[in-house]
C-alpha cells in the first residue's frame, strides 16, 4: 500500500514552500510531481530535509530539480519512504530554491502549461514569430485515425466546407486569415491544440471553416470521433451546451474583431455606448450572467486605448466563469450593453459541477477554446498598439 | 507569519531587506552573516539577479533569548526588487516577519528611494500584508559619503520622504564600515518578536 504523508496542489504550495517545508520537518522521502502538459513524472529524493536526486524526463540531478520548478500547475505527492539513490545534489536547500526561481523569472527554466503569452510578445518585439499554443495533454481514446500534413501544406482552406475535427500529436500548424490587405497570421498552435469547432459535430449552421490552418513542420494529426464528441455533447445539460456554444461563437467574434482591429476599422464610440457598462473591468464580477435580449459588448481598457473584443447576443453568456480563464470579463476586459440589454443570472457552480464531470477530451477542448479566446485577444489588443502607434 | 518547528523547538521567522538597487542591502548582510558567523548554520547563498544580488542566509542569535522554551532562529533575506523575478519576491515575501527597509542618503538616488518604498507596499500587498502593520525599519545608509565630498540628504529631509507616514524606527548607517548595522537589524527583530508574541497571544 502506497502512504502518501502530504499531497496537494503545486497553484497552492509551490515547490519552494515544499522544499522548505520538507527542509524545515527533516523529511526522508520521495516526493513525486505530476503535470497535465507532460506525461512524464518528475521525482524528487530527500533524505533528512535536503534534496539529494532528481529526475524528470531525460533529466537527473540538479538539473531535473530545476526544471521541476517550471512545472507551476501540477500536483505533488509526497512518500514518507528510505531513500538508498546515490546523493548527486550538493547544494543547500535554499540555494536550490533561490537560483532555481531566479532562472524561472530569467526564462531559463521552461514554465509547462498553456502559453503565456504577454511575456512572450513583450521580450520578442518581432511580431513574425508568432507564439505557438499548446493544449493540454491529449486524451487519446477519443481518437480514430492519424493523418500527415507536409509541411507548407494546408490543412484547412478557409471558406470550404469540412466536418472533421482534429488535436495536433506532433508539429506546429498556423492560423490564417484572408483580409484585403494579404492574408493575416493569427496564431501558431501546437501538440495538444484542437482544429475545427463545435460546429464540426453539430452541423449547426453549415461548417464552413473561418480560417485558413496550414502546416508550419511536418504535422501529426489525431482524427476525433465526432459521433462519440457528439454523443458526449448531447448528454450535457442544455444551459452547459448553451455556454459550450456560447464560447465557440465567441472565438469566432474574437478572430473577427482581431481582423478589424488589424485593418483599423472599427470606431468603438460608433456603438458602444459608455453610459451602459455592465461590468467595470478587474472589478471582480462574481456572478454569470445569460442575455436574453438586446447586444453586450466586450472591450478591454489597455494603456492604447480602448480594444474591442467582441460582441454577444440573446442566449450567449456572459460574466465570470470559475474554472476557465478567457483572459476577458470580468478581470482583463469591461462589458457594455446596447440600450435593450437585458439579461438573467444563471448560477456557476451548476456550471461548475457539470464542467468538473466532463470527458478528457471535451474538458480539454473547453479548456483550449478559452485559452484561444484568451489568447487572440492579447493578439488582437497587439494589433491596436501597433496602428496606434502608427 | 513565523513557523514553529515542534521537532527543533524552534520559532523560524523571516526578515527581509528591502531597497533600491545598489542601496547596501548585501553590504548590510554580508556584515551580519560576518560578526554572527558562530551563530550562522550553513553558507550564505548568494545569487546573481539582474541588477541586485539575492541573498540568503539564517542563524541562531543567541542574545534573543527565548519565547515559552523555543529559540528563535532568523532568516534573513534580500529581495530583487526588478519586476521580472516575481517567483522570488513571492518566496521571500510570503509570510515575511519584519521588513528592513534600506534607503540610499545620496542626493540622486531621492527619487529610487521613494520608488523602492512605494514597491514594497505594492509587493506587501500582493501577499496580503499591510505595510502600516508589519514590522518595518529603516535605515539612512550611506551616510560615510558625506566625508568624500558627495552630495547627500539630509537626515530631516529622508524622514520627511520616507517616513512621515509610516513612523517607524530608523537609524544611520554606514554599512561599508558596519555602523548602524546591528543596531537596524536588532530593532526589527524586537518588534518582530513583539509582534510574534502578540500574535501567538503569548504576551500577557
């Protein structure tokens, strides 16, 4: 029978608090880390409160140890147990921990999970390599076929017509939008990253793909079984499958209005209407919200300006949703109604309990479309500093 | 908040030195690691941060003495005060004890002066402390330079920058030659105490 003397979540203690902690109690162990944007498992072997091994992946030692700290969301265990591994790590348990989170905040030791990309597009400054999305582990079940994309080579055209829906295995594929100035590289995504949307298996309003995705490597990708994704789906509750819907139409409106910000054509104070904010930005809205008649903006304030990020309609959600990051309302971005606005509250922890029993691969496709959101509309706000610029 | 180790009987509580870059943060701490070597377990772990150096070390100080049967063991840190090294800040930060907060006397550094403090508020913030309640000490340092001819503020007008608000306890310094050193960090770990004590209810 596996013991384990402590275990929790890596969000909560980080592994500097850990290691002091074990440093602090004298603990002879082995204390095992666990992340979903890896399939490896990263151990670290204590013996009387000081770490002497470690390894992750291809890595040993101290260098394993420190790259373990990259690991920011995760989760640990810790095994009281006799440790008998040679000691390789020298160091003292507080120059470990120091260096390490030294090295983390330089870049030098790689952060696992999804992109963080403000980071990234501050420190390059060269928006032609755009940053690459991964999504989270890929859940494997749910996949039929394999299929090849050479590299350079399309995947998707935009405007045809395609029903299948993809998660990348192997190789960076990229986003593209037709716009009357030249086609406009929106987002690179990569292993773990969904192609295609909820229109796919729903056949909801024809599934004519928005944009264009095309092979940047050689490129690996998993065919999902839509009838199974559908089957899923149709088990949901109809207020999750309304958010389900909800957020996919929102990715469409940001990539939307990433073009028109790209082009500079949108005259925000042509339709909203500042008068009518519903959500202040960053004021910490708690509660959900469904519209049931007229529009809601979603306009994030930058040191530019304000950016556009798209608009809802009678049925879409808005407000804060717990367990997914959109990186808009209610933190990174306000909401503004038209005159009509209205709309009813709708309880997230419902929302919370369903999303919680969800299959891997939908939760994982939930997750990736809000990371997208998130994501196209940092890309987007990107795009209004430089024509402000101009 | 200080952390008790039944299996060492010890109270472990955390100072850390706040100040602009170049403000005598590590000339402060290497004087202490120096005249507490005895008292010192373990090296002093230095590293290279861009711009400032994060040290680290702790020690036993036998003159505290001792709450309800426990020694009190320091550790004492420097913080890079850059906005990128937001892992260690939160590191050091989280559950700080008492702040010693370094103010450079040179003229031109008046402004960083007033940055740095400003930051350190933010940061305490950020971990859910308040800067008007932790126990908080400055220190004027630098103050040898008057006597090489360099340009530095007065003690009045430092206090008025800094500390018209906050009142705390400070001292000059000149830690290049160890003065006003041991004073500062005795000062903030009597109220560190105090406030432990308070804390810990174990005062009356």
């Amino acid at each position: 029978m596996v013991n384990f003397a402590l275990a929790g979540n890596l969000n909560f203690l980080s592994l500097g608090d850990i290691l002091q902690f074990l440093g602090s109690n004298t603990s002879t162990g082995v204390l095992c880390i666990t992340s979903k944007y890896t399939q490896t498992q990263g151990k670290i072997y204590f013996v009387k409160g000081n770490p002497v091994n470690a390894s992750a992946g291809s890595l040993v030692g101290i260098d394993a140890l420190n790259s373990l700290f990259g690991w920011v969301d995760g989760e640990f265990e810790f095994r009281d147990e006799n440790v008998s591994c040679e000691q390789i790590i020298n160091k003292s348990r507080m120059q470990i921990i120091l260096e390490a989170l030294s090295m983390l905040d330089d870049g030098q030791i790689e952060r696992l999970g999804p992109m963080s990309f403000s980071d990234k597009l501050q420190s390059s400054g060269n928006s032609s390599i755009l940053p690459i999305l991964k999504g989270p582990l890929i859940d494997y079940t749910y996949i039929v076929d394999e299929e090849e994309f050479r590299a350079n080579n399309k995947i998707v055209a935009e405007g045809k017509h395609g029903g299948w829906l993809w998660v990348i295995l192997e190789g960076v594929a990229e986003i593209v939008r037709k716009t009357p100035t030249g086609p406009l590289k929106l987002l690179r995504i990569g292993e773990g990253a969904f192609i295609g949307s909820l229109s796919s298996f729903l056949m909801l309003e024809g599934t004519v793909r928005s944009a264009a995705i095309s092979a940047v490597t050689n490129v690996q990708l998993g065919v999902l079984d839509a009838r199974r994704l559908s089957v899923d789906f149709l088990r949901m509750s109809n207020s999750f499958r309304n958010l389900a819907i909800s957020l996919d139409k929102r990715m469409k409106q940001a990539t939307d209005m990433a073009v028109d910000v790209h082009l500079n054509k949108i005259r925000l104070e042509e339709y909203i209407n500042i008068k009518n904010q519903v959500i202040n930005q960053g004021d910490g809205e708690e509660n959900l919200f469904e519209i049931t008649q007229g529009v809601a903006h979603i306009v994030r304030h930058t040191e530019h300006g304000y950016v556009p990020l798209g608009s809802l309609y009678p049925g879409d959600l808005f407000g804060n949703i717990p367990f997914l990051d959109l990186g808009q309302e209610p933190f990174h971005a306000s909401v503004f109604g038209s005159k009509n606005l209205e709309f009813k509250k709708m309880s997230p922890d419902d929302f919370q309990q369903e999303y919680n029993q969800l299959q891997a691969t939908f939760k994982n496709f939930i997750d990736h479309l809000a990371t997208c959101i998130s994501v196209t509309s940092m890309v987007t706000c990107e795009f209004h500093k430089k024509s402000s610029q101009k | 908040m200080a952390i008790l180790n039944l299996k060492k009987r010890q109270i472990e509580c955390k100072i850390v030195y706040y100040g602009p870059g170049r403000c005598g943060k590590t000339t402060n701490m290497e004087h202490i690691y120096k005249s507490y070597k005895k008292q010192v377990t373990g090296e002093m772990v230095s590293i290279d941060t861009e711009g400032d150096r994060t040290l680290f070390f702790d020690f036993l100080p036998m003159d505290l003495g001792e709450i309800k049967g426990f020694d009190v063991r320091v550790q004492v840190y420097t913080v890079p005060g850059q906005v990128q090294y937001r892992s260690t800040r939160k590191l050091v930060l989280k559950g700080v004890d008492g702040v010693i907060f370094v103010a450079d006397s040179l003229a031109v550094r008046r402004e960083k002066n007033m940055l740095s403090l400003k930051d350190l508020q933010h940061n305490l913030k950020e971990y859910g402390l308040n800067i008007f309640k932790i126990p908080l000490v400055m220190q004027h340092n630098k103050r040898d330079l008057a006597g090489e001819g360099l340009p530095i503020m007065a003690l009045e007008q430092m206090e008025r920058d800094l500390n018209r608000q906050l009142k705390m306890p400070s001292f000059p310094a000149s830690a290049i030659a160890g003065q006003g050193v041991g004073a500062t960090l005795k000062e903030c770990l009597k109220l560190t105490l105090i406030s432990l004590k308070k804390e810990m209810k174990l005062g009356q």
